[in-house]
C-alpha cells in the first residue's frame, strides 16, 4: 500500500534494505522530507508487491520482481560541470568557452540524470561559484536534484589542477604557491560557500603533460591546507595516484583518498587504523586507457595505472580498506546514471558480497562525507531518501540495475518514476 501527500508518504508491505542489513517486509513512513519510521514487521515474503503486468528483465519470475527499497546511492567523487547536451565537444576546451551561466544548466542536467539513476546525493570534488551557486539552489528547493556538497579545489601552479587549462590561456582557475596562499585560498572557498577541500599530492591522467608520479604541493603547503580546511569545519579529499602520494596525504591528515591506484600492501594497515577511506573510480581509469574520449597520452597514462591496479585494490580491500564509491563521473568519460555499474564493478574487483557492495554506496559512503546521520540509511529522523526497485540486490548483485528502477524519492518527493500501488 502506498500513500502520498504534499508533506508525506508511506510505502507499506515493501522488503527494505536498510543501508547495513536486510530487515524483512516492512513499511516506510515520512513526513516533511524526513522518514519517521522504518520497520520490518513480521511477515511473509510472499505479502510484499509485485510489478504484475510490468514483467521484470530477463523473465524473472514474480519473486525475483518483488519491489525492494534501498536508500538513495551517494556517490562522493564527481564532476557536474561538463558538456551535457547531444552537441559533440571537446572535454578540456569547452568549459573555456562555455560561459559560467550556461555551465550551471549543464550542471543541473548532469545532476539531474543522476537522481534518475538512484543517486540522491553527490560530492563535486573541483568546484567554484558555478557548483556553489547549483548547490545552493538544489538546498533550497528551487530545482528539483540530489543533495549536492562542493569542495573547492587548491591546486599549485603546474599541478594536477592547474594543467587541465592550456598554459596560453590567461584567465586561469586560482592556484596557491607557498604556505600563506594556500591558506588564503582555503579561506576563499570557505568564504564561497565550499563544503570541503580538495588537493592534489600526485599528478593525474586527463591534466595535460601531467605524470600520475609528479609530487604536488611540498609538505609545509600540504599541512598549511588541512590545518586551515579543518579549522573551519571542512574535510579535505586527496587525488592521489601514487602510493607516494597516499603516504604524503595521509601524512598531513586528510579524511579521504580519492584514487588511491597504485595502493601498497604496507599502506592498508594504515588506512584502516586512521579511518580514511578511498575511492576507487574504476570505470573512469578503464575507459580512458581504451581511449574513450582520450588523446593518446592520457590513455598511455591510464593504461600505466590500470594494469596493476585491480590486484593490489583487492588485496587493500581484502586487508579491510574502507573503500566507498566514488566514480569520477563528468559526462564525457562517465556518465551521471553509470553509478550503478560501478558498485556492480568493485563488487567484482573486490570480491565483495552484494550486500557490501551495497554499503560502500549508502551508510559507509554517507559517513565518509560526514552526513552519516543524514543520508545512506532508511531508518527514523534520516532524509527520506530512497530507491524502490525490482530484485534483491543485497543478495543479487546484477539486480542493482537501472533498468530495475521503479521510482526515487528524494527528500520525500518522488523525483522519478512512479511508487508502486
């Protein structure tokens, strides 16, 4: 039984995955936004619905199509602004030649597509007034879209950040050299309504004439930006390649590693002792070592990084690493709506259960971007975030599927398809 009204809802007879572990049939209830209860009454499996007359993929019998709920995906690696209309453009020229008020609709649509897929919060991790702006915008309901936090990013000048900007084009995104001016770049973005900090302590593979081994930043600049992002209350990601630069992040405090390709043995032990959790973006890395919307030299760089990645991630993961997604997604390489195939792929690399899996895009995912008493979970006080969905995919990984989607609900409202009854 399914009920809805301006301020609320309910979903009743419905089996629920609750963000940790499976809790029976049950009903969902919630009211301005927010779930007030989430139970699993006694039941038999056999009460909850059924999409009759709208067949499930592959012939699945009625049980395998009985609709489950899980809480909205968060993915904690993307970038919105990029191309996102059917016109072909280059991936590095067009945000130079898009003006700021544009980039923001693009923005929306790539955010958009996303909620569409079962994300219901992302982390932008190289924003600026464009994200800030459609961040603020998405929080006070003006536009219908996932949860959007916003890290601004320091870069140094020659690194990682700055190199995705051809050296000919004079108005540049800021960088910070030396101590001082990273902390007055940290303070910047504070003051422009950043959620969190992003730094770079290894070079990339789509930055130009980059090398994933370069260091970035020395480590007085390092400690400068984590000691100024944590003063004020944010968190700070690293981009780190390298088990150099996952040594050289961990060193100055840092609360995520976003890559962490070339993971050593040695550093897991470490991770797992501070807490820090990694993202692991493996569909991006893949798809641009086959040239997908890749030049010759950044698909040389990925194919250095990926053909020793998977077994050393699997063994990090296999040592407990607390690995979340993260998918790099930005329209040209990744697609917002490609979140789902990701979990299903680190799943696979990682020798994880479906129910793990799971985790990483929900409770574990919402505590490495500090709102785990906000999102990730279907239980009492939380965001009334969720996905209703053919299948069991705490059990069946495959099931995690777009195409099993019956409706999402953000924030209470359906904001794509239709709830069932």
């Amino acid at each position: 039984m399914t009920t809805t009204g301006e301020s609320g809802g309910s979903l009743g007879g419905i089996h629920i995955w609750d963000g940790e572990e499976y809790r029976g049939v049950g009903r969902l209830d919630w009211k301005s936004g927010r779930f007030t209860s989430v139970g699993a009454p006694a039941a038999d499996s056999a009460s909850a619905p059924s999409l009759e007359g709208r067949p499930g993929p592959d012939g699945r019998t009625a049980e395998d199509s009985a609709i489950a709920v899980i809480p909205g995906l968060i993915d904690t690696h993307v970038h919105l602004v990029g191309n996102a209309s059917d016109q072909p453009a280059d991936f590095l020229s067009w945000p130079l030649t898009t003006r700021p008020e544009e980039q923001v609709l693009h923005g929306l649509a790539h955010a958009q597509r996303a909620l569409r897929g079962g994300v219901t919060t992302v982390r932008d991790l190289a924003a600026d007034d464009v994200q800030f702006s459609l961040a603020r915008a998405l929080r006070a309901g003006l536009v219908t879209g996932p949860r959007v936090l916003a890290h601004g990013m320091v870069s140094m000048t020659a690194g990682h950040g700055d190199l995705f900007t051809p050296p000919a084009v004079a108005e540049r995104k800021p960088v910070a050299d030396g101590p001082d001016a990273c902390r007055a770049l940290v303070r910047h973005w504070a003051r422009a309504g950043a959620d969190g900090i992003k730094i770079a302590t290894s070079g990339g593979v789509l930055s130009v004439g980059d090398k994933a081994e370069w260091r970035n930043h020395t480590d007085a600049e390092l400690e400068a930006i984590v000691d100024e992002a944590h003063a004020l209350g944010m968190r700070v990601a690293a981009h780190a390649h390298t088990a150099a630069g996952v040594d050289r992040a961990l060193d100055a405090g840092v609360d995520s590693i976003e890559h962490g390709t070339l993971l050593e043995p040695t550093q897991s032990s470490r991770l797992v002792e501070l807490g820090v959790t990694v993202a692991p973006t493996l569909l991006i890395n893949n798809r641009i070592a086959q040239g997908v919307a890749a030049n010759a030299e950044q698909a040389a760089k990925a194919q250095e990084l990926v053909v020793r990645r998977d077994a050393l991630l699997r063994a990090a993961a296999e040592s407990g690493v607390d690995f979340v997604l993260g998918t790099d997604a930005n329209g040209a390489h990744v697609a917002f709506g490609d979140q789902m195939e990701e979990i299903r792929r680190m799943a696979e690399i990682f020798g994880w259960s479906p129910e793990r899996a799971l985790q990483s895009a929900t409770s574990r995912a919402a505590a490495a971007i500090g709102w785990g008493d906000t999102v990730g979970m279907l239980r009492g006080g939380a965001a009334a975030d969720f996905v209703v969905l053919r299948g069991r995919p705490w059990e069946r990984i495959d099931d995690l599927d777009t195409s099993n989607i019956v409706a999402v609900v953000a924030a209470g409202q359906v904001a794509a398809g239709t709830l069932p009854g």
